[in-house]
C-alpha cells in the first residue's frame, strides 16, 4: 500500500470548513483513499473514500488531485464532536487480500469553540 | 443499526496468564479484523478471517492465536501475557462481497496486564 504524509495536528474553529490534507504520491493506478477517524479511544470510524473522482456523503466532501497525488477531506461545518485524529489511508479496494488497514501517522484535528 | 460487538470491554490479567477476546460482527458481515493499538500509538493490524479461513496476518506474536466460527464470530486468544500487551483491541467487520471493504470497528476491549 501506498505510503501517505498528514500533518501531525490543525485546528479549526466550530462552524468552520475543516480542510485536511494528505499526501500519496506513490499511489497505484488501482488504489482508493480512504478516510477514518478515530475519536479518543473509540474504535476507528470510516467516512469516505474515492478513487479519482470528488465524493461528497453525509459526513464530509473528498477532494482528490488530478495527478492522484494528494487528496484534501472537507468537513464543511466543524462540530465539537469531530475533534479526533484523522487517518489518510491509501489501499486497493476489495478482495480479501487487501482488506487490511495500514494506519500511519494520522492529523489530530481539534476544533475549539 | 447493529453494530460490532466486543466482550468483555475492559480485562485486567497479570502477567504469564491468558485471556480470550470475543468479537461479534455485524450480521451478514463475512469477513472479521483484529487490530491492537498500545499507549499513544496507532492502531495495528494483526490478523483477519473471511468465510472462517485465515485471509491475512500482520504483527501478530506467536503467543496469540485467533479464530472465526461458524456463526462467523471471532476470538483472539492470547498466552503467556506481558506487560506490553497492555493495549486496546479491536475487532472490525466488513463485507467483501459489499461495494468497497469499508470496515466497521467495534468500541474495542481494553487489556491490562499487571
């Protein structure tokens, strides 16, 4: 899987667009971001995931480059409850092989009223 | 909507024991994940079922061992505890049959090993 870079922490105030980046040059053709988040101590949750094209959900809008080299998680209108730590996680899609996470260093968002 | 089950929550176990974590996926879920997350790290995978058969292996030690059963619940059964598997544990579920392996996580047991 594809090695990712985030900045280790950003702050956002409550109401604000919350903008996070993530690096993945060395993505596959044949890989997806993903995007989890884990508030303290709670197990990971999954938000989205893209593989080329923008996707918007409930929870939040991902932005990926066009090269594909590095993608940016919107969360349009921060609440007190998204401070967490955000992981960017690069993997192919489906399959039992590949279905494990690779968590690395994830980007500590922590949105102050 | 049902979610990942995890027993117990907490555990507390002295060193040299061994202690059995149970993990319930959500139903028609096919496919189970056991991931470890020690003091200020991040989560690690260790190990994951699909259809009851071994799919993938991680960091896991040779003192712990795992299983999916037949109603596709799984156990991480662990030997000869240290103090350094004092950690959270997980257990995520998916589908892979689904659209695209997201992984639903349960709320994890915390394991401390005196």
């Amino acid at each position: 899987d594809a090695k990712t870079t985030q900045p280790p922490s950003m702050d956002c105030a409550e109401g604000r667009a919350a903008n996070l980046p993530c690096n993945h040059s060395t993505i596959s053709g044949n890989e997806y971001v993903y995007w989890y988040r884990q508030i303290h101590s709670q197990g990971p949750q999954y938000i989205i995931h893209g593989l080329k094209n923008n996707e918007t959900n409930e929870m939040a809008s991902l932005i990926i480059t066009e090269d594909r080299k590095s993608s940016t998680l919107i969360l349009p209108h921060a609440t007190l409850r998204d401070t967490a730590v955000y992981y960017c996680i690069v993997r192919v899609a489906g399959g039992t092989s590949y279905g494990k996470l690779t968590f690395g260093q994830g980007t500590i968002l922590t949105v102050h009223p | 909507a049902a979610g990942v089950i995890q027993s117990p929550r907490h555990l507390i176990k002295e060193k040299r024991e061994t202690a059995t974590l149970k993990c319930y996926p959500i139903p028609r879920h096919d496919t189970v994940y056991w991931y470890q997350q020690g003091p200020g790290q991040d989560p690690q995978f260790l190990i994951s079922f699909y259809e009851k058969m071994q799919s993938d292996k991680g960091s896991i030690p040779d003192r712990f061992s795992a299983q999916q059963f037949s109603d596709y619940h799984s156990e991480l059964n662990m030997s000869s505890l240290e103090l350094g598997d004092s950690a959270l544990y997980f257990c995520a579920s998916s589908l892979v049959s689904g659209s695209y392996n997201e992984q639903f996580f349960g709320p994890g047991t915390r394991l401390t090993v005196l």
